[in-house]
C-alpha cells in the first residue's frame, strides 16, 4: 500500500505556492507509506542548451563542494549547483554533455558516466530542463522538512509515500522513478512479473538501478514511448504485458497523466477546479485545498487515460 499526490496549478499567481499547497497532501498519505517519501517539481524550462540534473548521495559527508570543482572544470563556469541536504540540483550550459561525450582527462565520456567512474556513491535522480526531483527514507513530513518541500515552486508536481513490499527501504527503491528526460513515474499497487520485464527491457538496452517493481514498470513505459509509442498506445501495451494491480501518476514537462489497472483495484480521487487539478489515494489528502468544496470530484475509471496540460 502506497500513497500518491498530484498537483497541477493553472494559474501562474498560484505557482509560487505549489509546495504550500503540496506538503498537507504528501503528509496526508504518512498512514499508507510511512517508509520513504518523494515528490518531482516541474517549473519553467531551462534555456534548450541546459540541462538539470538531480543528484543524491547517501553519505551525509560527502563532499558537495569537491564535485562543484570538477564539474566547473568539466563543464565550464555555466554551471550552477544548489544543495540541499544530500540532494543537489546541477544546472549547466553543456546541454549535450549530460549525455553526449565530453573532453576529460581520462578520454571521452558523458557527465553521467564521468560521474559513475569518479563518484560512484552519487545516483542521477532524474535529468531534463524542467524537473527537480528529491526523495529520501523516513515520515513524509521529515523527508519534506529535509529538503524544504514547503517552499518549493513550480507549475505542477507528483509525489508518493511508500510502504515497501516488494523490495527494500532505500532511497533507491523510493518513488518517484524516471527514465528519458522530464518524465517520471510513481506507482501505488505490485506487479507479480517484474523479473520478465526486466529481463526483456535490459536485452533492448534499459539499464535499472533499483530492484523495485515500480523500476520496470517506468522502464517499460519509456521503451515504448522511446520506440514512438503514444502514451495511450504505450498503456494500451501495459494493460496486456503487466501482470498485477497499478495506479500509475505520471508526470512530463507539461502535463500530468493518471491511469488505473482494468480491475480499478487501487484507489484514487481527483478534484479539479479552476485553480488546480489535484490528484491523490484518498480524499483526505485533498481537503485542505482552497476552493475544494466547489471542486468537480471524482474516481477515475478503470483502464482510461486521464491527462491534464498546463496552461
């Protein structure tokens, strides 16, 4: 049993209060996922030659600074680092770099794979020119408090609480996943087959870092989207290749998206307005919400793509 949130502001006087908005829904979820907790903010884009990067390192002593000079040397003075705990958001100009080859003293290799050899404690949360994602163990209010959920901004957001059942309490195995650039995933349900997916997709080149179900569901859906699938063909796929129960809440650059399994087995409520679409497990989670008593609610319908733009 987990928890999910979604929040999607329509009007931009409202965004700067997304993480206000955010932190009740997530720490209404505590009683469904008091392992470990997360959230993936969408704000405005980055210039098209940026990228951002989220990093995490388990270590509390690791040194941020350290990693600020070679990357500066690496990638150039356009590059900017905020830290927050032992989570770090880079911003550089060297869009190409994040996953293209880049001159360093060892020869050619991407930031990503410069980081694996010469920082191997640090795992890339999540790249694009959009999102900033963060997630950690413990109570959603300490995760939130950590790295200052409350005051956050942003167009829209996803989050989830998780009580783990299929695979450990790490940071590794906490939602959100991502896969591409500006698309991450979060999932409350099990799939009985991860094991085959992941099999299948590490023959055609996707590579886990996790072993946590939700992992290959993400992975899947990424394959297909990559390989030019829609999102609804890519669904349309996963109702049939998935074996076992799911409400998934996705999130892009511009867009929020929300499906459930066939059998509609785990729940989820939305209340849309003209402020917000706001997205969660249990209504609970949603009362708080300025304006709710006059918000359109409703339980989304089993195997039917619901999907909401920003404006």
């Amino acid at each position: 049993m987990c928890g999910i949130v979604g929040l999607l502001l329509k009007k931009p006087a409202l965004r700067p209060r997304l993480g206000e908005f955010m932190v009740p829904m997530l720490v209404g979820m505590t009683e469904r996922g008091p392992d470990s907790s997360g959230m993936a903010v969408f704000s405005e884009s980055v210039a098209e030659s940026q990228r951002k990067l989220s990093l995490y390192c388990a270590d509390p002593g690791f040194d941020w600074p350290h990693l600020e000079g070679a990357l500066l040397e690496l990638l150039g003075d356009a590059t900017t680092f905020e830290t927050k705990a032992n989570h770090c958001i880079v911003t550089t100009g060297a869009a190409t770099a994040v996953t293209s080859p880049v001159g360093t003293r060892g020869g050619q290799a991407s930031v990503r794979e410069w980081l694996a050899k010469h920082y191997p404690t640090l795992h890339v949360l999540s790249v694009g020119r959009s999102i900033d994602l963060y997630k950690d163990i413990g109570l959603p209010a300490e995760v939130a408090d950590r790295y200052g959920f409350a005051r956050m901004s942003g167009t829209h957001l996803v989050g989830h609480t998780r009580m783990a059942t299929e695979s450990a309490v790490t940071p590794e195995n906490a939602h959100p996943y991502t896969a591409g650039e500006d698309w991450c995933l979060v999932h409350n349900g099990s799939l009985a087959n991860p094991g085959s997916l992941r099999r299948k997709l590490e023959k055609l080149g996707e590579q886990f870092e996790s072993d946590c179900d939700t992992e290959g569901a993400c992975r899947y859906l990424h394959w297909r989207l990559s390989s030019g699938d829609s999102l609804e063909t890519a669904l349309d796929h996963a109702f049939s290749d998935f074996d076992g129960f799911f409400t998934f809440l996705m999130g892009t650059r511009d867009k929020l998206a929300l499906v459930r399994d066939p059998f509609a087995c785990k729940p989820a409520v939305v209340a849309e307005t003209d402020d917000f679409v706001a997205i969660a497990s249990e209504f609970r989670s949603l009362a708080h919400l300025p304006g709710i008593k006059h918000a359109s609610v409703f339980e989304p319908k089993p195997a039917e793509v619901y999907a909401w733009a920003v404006q």
